[in-house]
C-alpha cells in the first residue's frame, strides 16, 4: 500500500512489538530468536520472520504470498462492524459481505470470527495470496468463499449484489506512511500487486473500482480505506458515489463510507 523511502540501515534496532512477536515465534529456542532477530534487523519484516501475525486477538499465518495487515485496519474492521450491525438490523437478515483484495484473509476472518451469522466473499487477483487466505480459514475452521478476480469480473452475474463491499485497495506514495518505523524498504518486500496502486493516482485502484462498482449500479454498501491520504484525493475519488461521507477512527486516518445507488 505503501511505496517506497529510504532503505533503513541494517542493524537498526528492533521495535519492541516485533521483538515480542519473535520471541512468541522462537517458543524459547535462544538461538532460533538469534537468527530470527538477525534477519529482522537486515530489514525483514517480523511477521514475515515470524511466520504468523496477530491482529484482533487472532492468529494467522503470514509470509511472503500476502500483503501484511497493517494493525492500523482495525479501524477498518471496526467501520465495516458497525456499518454491518446497523444494516443487518435494517434489513432483518444476516449479511453477504464481499472483501475486495482479501489477500491473507485477515479482515474477513476477524469479521466472521466476530459475526459467525454473516456470511463472505474474498476476491483477489494474486492466487498465492488466496492460498495463504485459505490456510488461514481453515486454521480457524471458518467458511470462507475466495474467488481469483481482477476488480469485481468474478462476481457471478446471476447472484445478487453484497450488502456491504469493503477492502484496503493499494494507495499512498513515498511519504504516505503510518509511521515511521514501517518505511519503503518494509513495504517494498511485500507482492508488488497488493503494495502499490500504481499509475499516476495515489487512489487509482479506489478510483477504478467506484467506476465499476456505479456502472453496475450495484445497491450495495461501500467501506474503504485511504489510510492517511489528503482530504482532497479522497474527495476525487469518492465524487462519482451517490452517497458518500469519512470518517477518522484517528485523526490522520480516513475511511470512506458510501454506496453507488442512492
């Protein structure tokens, strides 16, 4: 999501919350956290290293096949949470929600651990990263229907539109960052399809997927992260929406909420 800054030095120290992931995946092998901390101060990233991440009080496995979850997408998890909570209620049945570039499988899982009365739907375009999202639906003993899609081209045309359409799409530049300890270099080692947007727009893959998804005309509510990009960009981005707000879970953060249709 994240392009490229400057590569860090090797040797940097390591940031207590990667090390306590290393130690937690080291299971007490000295030597093997020797090893695991070397690799992570060349500039691996630790759950890379580690093998796994935690997000949400959740366990999954994690390498180099996917995008890693940013902790910061829990907000994103808790946008789609309430917005599905509201809409189930409205619509008096449980929810089909569709997670647009799944890749690990770490947000929908973390939803349907929380919502076990919803149902979901994965796409993305990079099958290794659906792979990985099934070792992590079967590790957690979750139904999980995962379709290989470039933007919305494997959504059945005979089934029914989601009620709720969420992702993290690619966005940001060289400074678009959370924070600092997460530099080019980290972002860099992940699949370059699922790092960055690519093009001229900061948002591109947003942008293209709201022009898809309002030519379709589908109903369907609409949850995204922009992470930290200007107000400006969100706002040419979102214009073609019918409906459309943001919200900042922290200030610099913003999640959009929309839908094509009114």
């Amino acid at each position: 999501m994240n392009p490229l800054s400057e590569t860090p030095a090797p040797g940097r120290p390591a940031d207590p919350q990667d090390d306590s992931l290393l130690i937690l995946a080291a299971g007490g092998d000295e030597g093997l956290l020797a090893k695991m901390r070397q690799r992570h101060a060349a500039g691996e990233p630790a759950p890379y290293v580690a093998g796994f991440l935690l997000f949400r009080g959740h366990r999954f496995t994690m390498d180099h096949r996917a995008y890693i979850t940013d902790p910061e997408l829990t907000h994103l998890v808790d946008a789609v949470a309430s917005a599905g909570t509201s809409l189930a209620a409205q619509l008096r049945r449980p929810l089909r929600l569709l997670e647009f570039g799944i890749g690990a499988g770490t947000l929908s899982l973390s939803l349907k651990i929380e919502h076990p009365e919803w149902s979901f739907t994965g796409l993305d375009i990079d099958p290794p990263a659906l792979a990985l999202a099934r070792t992590n639906a079967a590790a957690h003993g979750v139904a999980l229907e995962l379709l290989e899609s470039d933007f919305l081209s494997a959504w059945p045309a005979a089934a029914e539109p989601p009620d709720l359409l969420f992702g993290d799409p690619p966005w940001g530049g060289p400074t678009d960052l959370y924070d600092e300890t997460r530099d080019g270099h980290y972002y860099d080692q992940m699949p370059a399809l699922s790092a960055y947007p690519g093009g001229t727009s900061p948002c591109g893959i947003h942008d293209e997927l709201i022009r898809r998804l309002c030519a379709l005309g589908w109903p369907s509510a609409l949850i995204l992260n922009y992470g930290v990009l200007p107000a400006a960009v969100i706002e040419r981005s979102a214009a073609p929406l019918a409906e459309w707000r943001v919200v900042h879970p922290r200030p610099d953060i913003s999640v959009l909420l929309g839908c094509a249709r009114a």
